[in-house]
C-alpha cells in the first residue's frame, strides 16, 4: 500500500510539475519546453496509477493467501477451511448489483471474472485458495 502511494504522488508531482513549471521560459531566450520530457511525462502520468492499482491488488491476494495460511496454523485444521471453501465455491447465488466500493467485503469477488479483471482483482480464485490448502493437508500428514 505504501509503494502504491508513492507511485501515486510521484504521478501527482510530475503532472503538477509539467502543468505549472513548463510555462516559466521564454521561447525567445532560447530557452523553451523539453518535447522528451513531456512525452515521458504523460507516459509516467499515464501508467503510473494502472501500476499503483495492479500493485495493490497483487498485495491485496498476497494478504488472503497469507490469512488462509495464519488460519490453518492457528486452527491445524487445513481441512476444516478447505471445506468452507468447497461450499462456499458450490453456491450458486449470483451477486446482481456489485459494486467496486465494498467488493474487498467478500469472501469471494463478486465481480465479472474476465482475464483483464483478474489482473485487478483483490481476492485470489476460490479454486486455487483451495488447492493451497489440499497441498498443505498433504504436507501436514
């Protein structure tokens, strides 16, 4: 989350260091505006924040990994949340109204599970949060 906020202000000090620094020349001085910079500029300003969220988004499924893991320590019981999984994987209720606002609120994401929305997504599959926890039932026997 930190460096997803430093990515964000550095974002922010580059736009407002290209909107308000660049009209301090005078052309004919021989002094005017860096085409290079600029292009880089708005590059930086343009994926900065597409990297800041896939970055959080990537801590974020990191984070429920490691939950899934403090779980199975605390309980010894890998099993017992493999099965709430199960079940909660074989539920066949669709969400029709999810929202980005609380989707970190789920278990599961209740949104569209498209490619390119896996990339943005904050909960990792059910499936593969399930098949950890078979591989740490084997590990445990």
């Amino acid at each position: 989350a930190t460096t997803a906020g430093a990515i964000a202000i550095f974002s922010d000090f580059l736009m407002r260091m290209m909107w308000f620094g660049g009209g301090r020349r005078d052309d004919r001085e021989g002094g005017g505006s860096n085409p290079i910079a600029l292009v880089v500029s708005l590059f930086v300003l343009i994926l900065a924040p597409i990297a800041a969220v896939l970055l959080k988004a990537a801590i974020s499924r990191r984070r429920e990994a490691l939950a899934d893991a403090t779980a199975v320590q605390f309980t010894r019981n890998p099993s017992g949340l493999r099965k709430a999984l199960e079940v909660l994987q074989a539920d066949s209720t669709v969400v029709t109204h999810a929202s980005n606002a609380v989707a970190h609120l789920y278990i599961e994401s209740p949104l569209d599970s498209s490619s390119v929305s896996k990339l943005f997504a904050t909960h990792p599959p059910l499936s593969e949060r399930i098949h950890i926890l078979r591989l740490m039932e084997q590990g445990s026997d």
